[in-house]
C-alpha cells in the first residue's frame, strides 16, 4: 500500500540520518518487544500496548539547537488510522496520524520535522486513543532546516501539467475601471492580462475566454454580483489573482465546468452566513470533468457550500478519471461545507491549508471525499473544525470516497475519517511542516498579499 501514496521532495540532507531502533535502549516501549511479523529492522520493534499513553520514547543527540527530521517507521495493519501526540522534550508539538498500511509486515515511514535542543532529546510517540500506537520499527533522526513553504508567487499542482497554466502572459496588458469594460475584455478572444482597478460591481455571467490573466490591482479591487464562469475549453489558460470576490445570492462566485487548466490565487473570497444554506450557491465549483486547476493562496470565509469538485452523484461517466485538483495554503475560515467536497476526482491534493471555526452545527465539516473520488490530505490545520475529513462512511446521500490523512494538526476538531489508498501524484512539491502552516497562511493568504 505504501506504494500509492505520493512521495514528498526532501530538503538536502545536511548529514547523514542516525537510527535508533526501538528495541535499544535509552528507547522505551510501553508494550513488549517482538518480531512475529518480517520487514522490520534491528532485532525486533514496539508493540505497545492498547492503552491512551502506551507510548514509545526515543532519546536522541542532536549537535546544536535547531530543526530536526524525523522518520519513524511503522506498519499498521488494522483498517483505521492510529493517532497520537508527538511530544518533544516534554511539550506536545503536534498530532500525528499512522495510516492504515494494509498488512502488519509492510512498513512505511512517517517524516516529520520538530525543533530539537543541542544535546539529548526526548522525542515520544503518546497515543490519544485506546487503540494505541501501530508497531514501531525505529526513528531516523536527521539534522537539518525546515523546508521551505512553496513561494507565494509560484504554480505548483495539478495545473502545472498536461502542458501547465500561463493565463495571459503572451498577451497584451489592459487596465479595466467599470464593469462593463471588464466584461467585454474578459470576453474577447485572444490572450490578454487583465488587471482590475477598483471594486467592480454587475449582474449575470461573466463567460471568460481562453488565455487570460485576471489580477486585482493592489489589495481592494476585484468583482462582486456577478458569477465568472470558465466553461467548455480545452485548455481554458485562465488565472484568477489577486482579487475580492463576492458571493453570488443563488449562484456559484466562480464555476469551473469542462474546462481544463485554471489556477484561483491570492484571492479573498468571502460572502455572509444566512439562515438559508442555499441563500447562495458555491463560492469556487468545479464539475462536468473540469481538469488540470490549482486553488492556492486563497481565503475563503463566511460561506455555506463553499467548493464542490463533481457536481452529481450521477455523472460518473463524465467525471471519473478527470477532476485533478491542487488546495494548498488557502485559509478556510467559517466555510460550513465543501472544503472541498469531491466526487469521483483523483487524486485531489489538499495540503498545507489553515481550517477554522467550522463549526456552526453538527453538520459541518471541512472536507468529504465521497463517490470513490480519492483524495490526499496532508500537513492541514484544523481548529475548532466540526468534522475534519469525511470518507469510508460518504455524506449525505452520497457513496463513501477514498482518502489518506498524515500529518494533519486537529485542535478542537472531529477526526479526519480516512479509507483506502489514492493514486501517486506526478508533479513535485515539498509539504510545508505542519507546525508552521497557519502563520504562513494567516500573513500570505489572500488579496494584497503577492
């Protein structure tokens, strides 16, 4: 199983990784050592007990303070993700979840990146359920920095490929101040970059045309009362950045719909929570095997069915093997539903995004992956989040979905709910270290932030 999950780009090893086995002491393993099951290595590997607080202690040497590298290699052969409390000399420094690995013999290894102290180092593996940890084999410890977050300004994901997302660059520039003139621009054949000055204000559909760039100008421009709309083109080439965006009463703020390569980014996307969830319709969907599009750097806020990735339970046909979505570093705050919600796509790549205060009733939840879409969720933050993650039991009348949770941080927040393996990712990328993901968010994200 191991084999299906996407592989993380690493940072130059700055030396080389030490091993310290879980079956040597200074490590402590809450449970009994054993070797009943092949592929570990060393003499034997943890098997701590099914308690809260069967834990596994590793003490480690590091030369002078800084960040670390951890690989702690695991196997876990139950069908549920094991969670537990990454402890760092005494302090809880995240969460961590251990995703099911199929079979007792197949090991994989979780790599996490922690502050450490020069000289010894307790790191210590605290299960938060009484399922207890899944067998340790050893952590590779390894000094070195942080990776750093993608760059602000950069593509990456799904609309990178099948031959990337340029907009409007091999245009020419034009400055639009009304309404109407945006429209007529962004409905004009041919590439262009559009950059909107001020808050523009209509009504209706805008239906962009293929190759453009559409960039607010400075921090408080952008559209409202009108649904941008990029439909029926392969390759459609359209970016949308650096732009406050308004709910639509009724209608989507932005929808995709069999269109390929769309990149949504740096833009602040809010509207205003009514007593009726559908006083709106989605602020960002994406349907009818839309392909191909990235949603970085955004912040969406105070809205109910926030992004749909598939719009039927029953257009399998249409969706299934299209649907390739990046989020990554958007801030999701008050944004009740669909964060995304996904039917069929795979494998949508959520990564690196700051959830919040999603919580308004028992039903809310940040993300469902639903219809056998397959979903890669990774180094999130949720805090106060109803539901993190929706999948092996659907939602609403929908089909389950698969999905693989690590290294999420939940505070305050229902589990991420994980089922089945996903499909490799082609594209490189490097997670940013969970720890770090809502400061970068909060001061990155969103209109005036490029």
């Amino acid at each position: 199983m191991a084999g299906a999950f996407a592989a993380l780009s690493q940072p130059a090893a700055h030396a080389a990784p030490t091993r310290y086995e879980a079956e040597t002491s200074p490590a402590v393993c809450t449970g009994t050592i054993d070797s009943n099951h092949s592929g570990y290595s060393g003499s034997g590997f943890c098997n701590g007990n099914n308690a809260t607080g069967a834990y596994a202690q590793f003490t480690v040497n590091a030369g002078a303070a800084g960040t670390a590298t951890l690989g702690v290699r695991f196997a876990n052969g139950t069908t549920s993700a094991r969670t537990a409390d990454l402890i760092v000399n005494g302090s809880t420094v995240q969460s961590v979840s251990f995703e099911a690995t199929g079979t007792w013999n197949t090991w994989v290894t979780k790599t996490l990146t922690v502050s450490v102290n020069s000289g010894s180092n307790t790191i210590r593996l605290n299960p938060t359920t009484s399922n207890g940890l899944p067998n340790i084999d050893h952590l590779d410890f390894e000094a070195g920095g942080t990776p750093p977050p993608p760059p602000p300004g950069g593509i990456i994901g799904w609309a990178t490929q099948g031959g990337g997302t340029t907009g409007g660059a091999a245009g020419s520039t034009v400055t639009v101040s009304t309404f109407a003139d945006f429209r007529t621009q962004a409905q004009a054949a041919g590439a262009r970059t559009i950059l909107v000055n001020g808050m523009l204000s209509g009504s209706g559909t805008v239906e962009i045309s293929a190759n453009k760039t559409i960039r607010g100008v400075g921090a408080n421009s952008g559209i409202s009362g009108t649904t941008l709309n990029i439909e029926d083109m392969s390759p459609a080439n359209v970016i949308i950045q650096n732009m406050n965006i308004r709910g639509v009463p009724g209608n989507d703020a932005i929808q995709i719909e069999n269109a390929t390569h769309a990149w949504i980014d740096h833009n602040t996307l809010s509207s205003t929570i009514e007593s009726d969830p559908d006083y709106y319709d989605g602020m960002l969907d994406i349907t009818h095997g839309a392909d191909y599009i990235t949603v970085s750097w955004n912040v969406f806020r105070n809205h109910w069915k926030n992004s749909l990735v598939g719009h039927s339970d029953s257009n399998a046909g249409e969706d299934r093997g299209h649907l390739r979505v990046t989020y990554h570093h958007n801030w999701f705050d008050r944004t009740f539903e669909r964060s995304p919600r996904v039917r069929f796509g795979e494998t949508v790549h959520v990564f690196n995004n700051y959830y919040s205060n999603i919580n308004h009733n028992t039903s809310s939840y940040a993300i469902a992956s639903v219809m056998d879409a397959g979903l890669l969720v990774e180094a999130n933050v949720f805090e106060n989040v109803q539901q993190a993650c929706w999948s092996a039991s659907g939602y609403g009348d929908s089909d389950p979905g698969r999905l693989v949770a690590r290294n999420n941080s939940l505070t305050n927040s229902g589990p991420c709910e994980i089922n089945g393996s996903v499909a490799a990712l082609p594209y490189g990328y490097t997670a940013e270290n969970v720890g770090t993901v809502k400061s970068s968010v909060t001061a990155g994200a969103g209109a005036g932030k490029l």
